[in-house]
C-alpha cells in the first residue's frame, strides 16, 4: 500500500472550528474551579486554625460576658448578637468576640528615661478597663478589635515617658510614685473619653520599676540611714512618752496625796467644829444650870428677907433677946463664987 492509501484509511478529526472551541471552553471551566480551590486552600494555610474554623463555621456561640461582632467581605456590619448561640454564612461571613464586662491588661518592659537621664524600667503595669456595649460598633469601626493596643498598650508607654522625662530619679523612684497609679488613670481615661468614649479606664497598677544597680544601692544606704533616724526619732518620742507618763503619774500621786491631806484637815476641823459646838452646848447647859441656881438662891434670899422683914415685931424682937439672955446665963455651983469665975 503506498502513502496515498494510508492516508485514505487513517480517520481524520473533526472539520470545523465549533467542535475545537466547545473542547476548550469545559477544560478553561474546570481549571478555572480548580485553581479557585487551590486559592482558597492556600488562603486557608495561611489563616490559624481558629479563623479557619470560624470561617468554615455555620453555628457559633457568644460566650457570657461578650458580644458577637460581624464582618462580611471585610466590611464591619452593625449587627451585634448577645452570649448564645447563633447562625453565619461560611466564608463569607466573619465572627469575633468582643469582650464587654471588665478585663486587665498588663503592659510590661516599659523603658523611659527620667529628668536626670537614668534609664529605668517598669517591668509590668495593669490597666483595668472595660468596653461598653454601646460603643462596640464605633470603636471597632475606628480602631479595630485589637483597640486596646491603641489606647492602652502604646498609651502607657506614651504617659510613662512623658512622666518620667519630666521627674527626676527621687521622685519616680520615691516621693511621687504613690502618685503614678492616679496620674497614669487620668491621662488614659482623658484621651479615651475624648476619642474613644466606649472605654472605661477602672484602675491602673504601678509596679516599682527597676533602676541601676548602683543607684539601687545608694537608695538602699539612704532608707536605712532614714529608718536609723526614724528609729531615733521612734525611741526619743518612746522616751518622752515615758518621762511625760512618770511625770503624769508623780502629779497624780501627789494630787492623791494633797487630797488625802486635805480631806484629812477638813476631817479634824469637822471634828474640832463639832468638839467646838458639844462644848458650847455644854456651856450653854451650865450657865443656864448655874443662872437657875442663882435665881433660885436669890428667890430663897429674897423670900427669906421677906420673912425676916415680917418677923421683925416687937414681939419677936423680945423673944429673941429672951433667947439670947438664956443662952449667956451661967449657974454657978457651990458655996463662993471667985471673982476669977465672973470673968
């Protein structure tokens, strides 16, 4: 069989440009689905194995204490759903939980220099804040779901820095760093109400910073010179307390005593007195006994007169010389009387 033959018997394709083109047209369609797998698998091996899920997802749950907070195609949406569960569309719908109740932020290894131009270090500060509800939407449309890196992560080192530049060593260090918690709270919830009024700064925990080793040491050598001197101070007000109880107790005592003198002196003239009174009622007894004697003694010489007054009639006067006669008579015995018995 020469050439011509074989080529008569060998079937040719198809004629015409229809039957080529419908060909190429489903390989351009399944290459095209292919290589669209292809990029959303290799979209998904970049993600981590949380957003993975939470695209793939259908059903999710908020829990207790967030919200559910909605992006679809990248756009923010306005809907926010309560703890619980709820539906979204794969893929194309993503979902994050925002957290609405109070949560504590520790911003660590804030460097910052002071007045003086000693670097220091604080190694970790705490900042209680809490995201209100009504706010979600507008601060994450600003500031996106990390928020806190913005208002609380960079704005402590901003505040810490702006405060230790214009304080020295002494003060950050000791004499105002009771005083940073507060300094630190107002300055975040200042600019947070200002921009982000969502945020509700609660409180903020100022750890001691670190500091050189050497000017450690000297602050060391400082407090214990300044404790010794306390300590001076503690025992020289001890001793005054002591010496001014000793002497609260010697005027006590002596109180003690002049009262007991005192209630003693007025105790013997209350005795004297009384002695005083007894006597005078005593010689008021006396002289009214001693009057009622000379009355009666002068009544019975008065009546007495009165009788010998009555009595002095002649008659009684005779008697009372008959009386006296009789009484000078004298009986002599014998037969002479001598002249020496008339004497």
């Amino acid at each position: 069989m020469d050439s011509n033959q074989l080529r008569a018997e060998t079937p040719q394709p198809p004629q015409g440009g229809r039957g080529r083109g419908g060909g190429g047209s489903g390989f351009s369609a399944i290459l095209t689905v292919f290589l669209s797998f292809i990029a959303i698998f290799v979209m998904m091996m970049n993600q981590s194995p949380s957003t993975i899920r939470n695209g793939l997802s259908i059903l999710h749950q908020v829990p207790e204490g967030h919200v559910g907070v909605y992006w679809r195609g990248g756009a923010l949406q306005k809907t926010i759903t309560d703890p619980g569960f709820h539906l979204k569309l794969p893929f194309i719908t993503h979902y994050e939980p925002v957290q609405v109740t109070l949560q504590t932020d520790q911003v660590r290894d804030i460097p910052c220099g002071t007045k003086g131009g000693v670097m220091i270090n604080f190694e970790k500060i705490e900042v209680v804040h809490r995201l209100h509800k009504d706010h979600v939407h507008d601060t994450l449309l600003n500031y996106g779901v990390q928020y806190d890196n913005t208002w609380i992560y960079d704005k402590i080192h901003h505040e810490i820095n702006q405060f230790c530049s214009s304080h020295s060593l002494q003060q950050v260090y000791i004499d105002v760093f009771d005083q940073i918690d507060e300094k630190m709270k107002d300055a975040l919830q200042g600019d947070c109400t200002r921009y982000a009024p969502g945020i509700e700064i609660m409180s903020v925990r100022v750890t001691k910073p670190t500091i050189p080793e050497s000017i450690r040491r000297n602050f060391e050598q400082m407090e214990e010179e300044r404790t010794k001197v306390l300590i001076a101070i503690e025992k020289q007000r001890v001793v005054e307390k002591e010496a001014e109880t000793s002497k609260k107790l010697a005027i006590s005592e002596a109180e003690k005593i002049a009262n007991v003198s005192r209630i003693l002196m007025e105790q013997k003239l209350m005795e004297k007195d009384s002695a005083r009174k007894q006597q005078e009622i005593e010689n008021q007894i006396y002289m009214a006994w001693k009057k009622s004697l000379a009355d009666a003694y002068f009544y019975r010489v008065l009546k007495e007169a009165e009788v010998n007054k009555l009595k002095l009639t002649p008659q009684f006067l005779e008697l009372k010389f008959i009386e006296a006669i009789a009484d000078n008579t004298k009986n002599f015995l014998g037969e002479k009387v001598f002249p020496s018995l008339l004497c």
